[in-house]
C-alpha cells in the first residue's frame, strides 16, 4: 500500500529539541536522523504531512511549481 500512495501521514515522537526554527525545519526535512524519526520519511513520496508536538508541516517536491508551469 505504502508503494502505490501520493501522500503519506508521519507521526513522529518528540524530538526533545529546543523548538527553534533551524530545528524545527531539520526535524520536518529528516525527522532528526535515523536515531529519531528518520525512519519516518518516505523521499520517494510527492507530499508528506507530518505530525510533530508541538507542530506540525508538510514536506512536498518542489517539482510540483514545474509540474504546473509556473
């Protein structure tokens, strides 16, 4: 199932980081590293909403803006 999705909901732990930008972006990007949430991205998926407490985001491709000719 997880092979054939366009989207996948990430779940993740707590981190147990300082909520700063820079890490709030690294946590979205690669969930901290494979001793965190790493194993929790799925890059070969156009778009990812992910869960974080306190926050949340979403990751998607930036080939989408070529996709629809902007």
């Amino acid at each position: 199932m997880i092979e054939r999705c366009i989207c996948l909901v990430c779940l993740d732990s707590p981190s147990g980081v300082e909520l700063n930008n820079t890490n709030m972006a690294l946590q979205l990007l690669h969930g901290g590293g494979y001793h965190k949430n790493g194993a929790n991205r799925w890059y070969d998926k156009p778009m990812q909403w992910c869960q974080h407490p306190p926050r949340q985001g979403w990751c998607r491709e930036q080939r989408e803006r070529e996709m629809r000719g902007k």
